[in-house]
C-alpha cells in the first residue's frame, strides 16, 4: 500500500506478479467524505489459476468465473507489496480469508 502523499486520500495497492498468483496492476482508491471511489487495472492473462482456484473456499471443482478480492487494511507482510494462498492467511490479514 502506497500512499500518494500525506494530504491525501488516494491509496494505491500494487499487485505484483511474482507475489500474487500472477495477477498484475493496481487499485487505486479515492476516499471523499460521502463515497469512495476505487478504479482497478488488473492484468489477469497469466494468473495461476491452478493455485487461485486452490485457494477459493467456495470452489467445488468448477470453473471459477469470480472472485470476492478486496483490499486488506490490515497487512503482516514486510516487504512485499502483494501476496497469495498462505501470505492472505487469517492472521496475517486481519483474521478474515482472502485468496
């Protein structure tokens, strides 16, 4: 998570590749007083589906078209930016699950 500057409310999350399952981009969000508004440029052609699909709680041996992601405000990963599977661990996030 890297903030923009101080004064600001504009957060913006990097995905790194070699860390999270192959996923690459960013999220950026902007917190007004009444809303948020958050823009995604994820690039997912070389996600590892094998191990994401692994990881979803929910998966039953389908096809997976879905995921629930969202943005961790807790994070227990010194030094890197993303993770996946066991770095989303219940203790290392805030103690919720998240492939």
């Amino acid at each position: 998570m890297i903030p923009i500057s101080p004064a600001s409310a504009t957060v913006v999350y990097t995905f790194d590749p070699a860390t999270s399952g192959g996923v690459a981009g960013t999220i950026t969000t902007l917190v007004k007083s009444a809303a948020t508004v958050i823009t995604a440029e994820l690039d997912m052609a070389k996600a590892n589906w094998t191990a994401l699909n692994a990881a979803e709680i929910n998966c039953t041996n389908l096809t997976v078209t879905e995921f629930l992601w969202h943005i961790h405000t807790k994070w227990d990963n010194p030094g890197k930016v993303s993770e996946l599977t066991a770095g989303c661990s219940f203790a290392k996030t805030g103690n919720h699950l998240d492939p």
